[in-house]
C-alpha cells in the first residue's frame, strides 16, 4: 500500500536463515557447552525472532509510533525478567531468618 | 439532487472517511495490531517468567525431561510453523500485487501447514499421556528423585504449549475468514489490511514457538 513490495528472494533468504537456525540449534544442543548451552540457544532464538520481526512482520519499514511500541513491549519484558531474577537470585545473600 | 452528489468527496476504494488517505489509514490499523501483539507479548510473558523462576530452582531436574521430549518432531514442527509464516508473507505479497488467485493458494497452503503443526502437536500429546507424563495423579517419572520437580516442568509443557495450540487455532479460524474474503473479491491492491494483519498476528504465534522449542525440548544437552 505503502512500501514498494518486496522481492521474493529476500523472503526466501529470510526463510532459509529461518531453517538453518533451526538446525543450528539443535546441533549445539548436543554439545557439551556447560552454562553456555543456554546462551547459545537464546542467541539464537532471538536471531531468528529479530528476522521475523524485521522482514516477516516488516517493521523495519513501519513507522516510528510502531517501533516505539514494539520496544516498549520488549523494554516492559526486559522488566518483567531483570526484577524476577534479581528477587529470586538475590535470596540467601544477607544473613538472617528464612520466611521462604 | 444533482448538486449534493457533485458536493461529495471521492475516496480511494477501501478508505474510511475519518483518515486522511489510505496510507494513515494502514499505518493506524498496523498501530492497533502491535498494541493488542504487546499485550500478546505481556501474557506469554508471565508463563515464561513463571519457566525462568522454577528452572533456576530446579536445574538439573528440567535437564532430566528432555530425555523425554520428543525432538525430531518438535524440530520438524519449528520448520513447518517457519515455512507457514514464509507462505503468509507471500500471500501479503500476492495481495498488494492483486493476484487473486496467488493469493488464496498461499492462504490455503498456510492453512494446511497450521493443520500439520496442530496434527503432530497431537501426536505428541498422546505420547505423553501413554508415557504417563501428565502432571497430575497419574503422573509417572523414571527419575524418582525429580518426581515432583519434572512435573513442573511438564506442566509448563503443557500450559505453554497449550495456550500456543490455542493460538494456533484461532489463526486457522482466522484464515479460513481470509480466504473466503478472497474469494469474494473482499480484497483489492488499494485495501488488504486484514491479510496483513492476520500475517502479523500469525509471525507473533511463529515467535512464540521460535523460543519454546529450544526451551522445552532442549534443556538437557548430552545425549
């Protein structure tokens, strides 16, 4: 309507990152990484979130109102996270009684 | 007569008079459908902040169930819900280009692609309810010591995978709506919005499932 539309080649380059990823993933998960096991698959998820995000939900061409929502629910989630993780992280570092 | 129907303004076909043209027109209902995805977002949210607390706790029991999580088919589910979203985006392709026909192909394949997750989604399940791992009464774990924490887990399985399968079929419902509006001429290349919003809405599920599958299936790595 809009934006002029896009070539099929980028939709499927896009696709086919999708699909590489989706291999990527599993095979680290056979690796023995320790802590890094999870990093590695969560970097990967939000790889391939970002391209759908991007290229499938076009926001990279959306307006600013739309991007500013879209980080804001991103921002609003990275709060969710942070403040849960630092109550249930922190617990057991200050002496005194136990009430959980 | 004739003077007031000089006197009225012509619209783009399409177009609601309360917007300024077409474009403003899109860009407000991408707008709405981004707010209604956040608190899409905020919901799944708390299911997954809920994983986040009960994993940190209970490491090495989640670790355990995912000797018991069927993979191949989780992993084949991530590539067809991929493939679903891509076969969306080409129907919002088919729509601007006004391919009529193009159009409602790629929303009948994206169709019976959402069909195929749902399929293998029950073929899971039923594994799951003959190998008694269903949180509950009957709920049987080979790891005695993880007994009551692989539960948790496997309810989260089920929760989370479940509001997504939810999900999943108010997106098969929805483009069931899409096809047969393309197929009465509902849609033109001035005005597809619903095409491009039901897209988004189903990229959003294909996210959700993007960070499920390595969460659920693959926690525990040797195998």
């Amino acid at each position: 309507m809009t934006h002029p539309v896009v070539p099929i080649k980028t939709y499927a380059a896009v696709f086919g990152a999708l699909l590489a990823l989706t291999i990527t993933t599993v095979a680290v998960s056979k690796l023995e990484l320790g802590e890094f096991n999870f990093v590695a698959a969560m970097t990967i998820a939000v790889i391939k979130g970002t391209l759908v995000v991007m290229f499938f939900m076009d926001v990279r061409r959306a307006t600013s109102l739309t991007k500013l929502i879209v980080g804001a629910g991103l921002f609003w989630m990275a709060i969710l996270f942070v403040f849960v993780l630092s109550d249930y992280a922190s617990r057991g570092w200050l002496p005194g009684p136990r009430w959980f | 007569m004739g003077d007031s129907e000089a006197t009225l303004a012509v619209h783009e076909p399409g177009l609601k008079h309360h917007f300024d043209d077409s474009a403003q027109q899109f860009q407000s209902s991408t707008l709405g459908m981004w707010v209604f995805l956040v608190t899409e977002l905020m919901f799944f949210g708390g299911m997954f902040g809920g994983y986040t607390v009960y994993r940190n706790m209970y490491p090495d029991a989640f670790a355990s169930t995912s000797h018991f999580m069927n993979v191949p088919i989780g992993a084949i589910n991530t590539g067809v819900l991929i493939f679903s979203s891509f076969t969306m985006v080409m129907a919002v392709r088919s729509a601007q280009l006004g391919q009529k026909k193009v159009l409602i192909a790629f929303l009948i394949f994206t169709l019976l692609l959402g069909c195929l997750f749902l399929t293998l989604k029950y073929v899971e399940y039923h594994e799951k309810w003959v190998d008694h791992h269903i949180p509950g009464p009957g709920f049987q774990y080979a790891d005695t010591r993880y007994f009551h924490q692989a539960q948790i887990l496997f309810f989260l399985y089920f929760a989370m995978t479940g509001m997504h399968a939810i999900h999943m079929i108010v997106g098969v419902g929805m483009l069931i709506v899409l096809i047969s509006m393309a197929a009465r001429n509902r849609f033109t290349q001035a005005w597809y919005t619903p095409v491009e919003m039901i897209g988004l809405y189903w990229h959003f599920v294909d996210i959700v499932w993007i960070f499920l599958f390595p969460l659920l299936y693959l926690i525990g790595h040797t195998k």
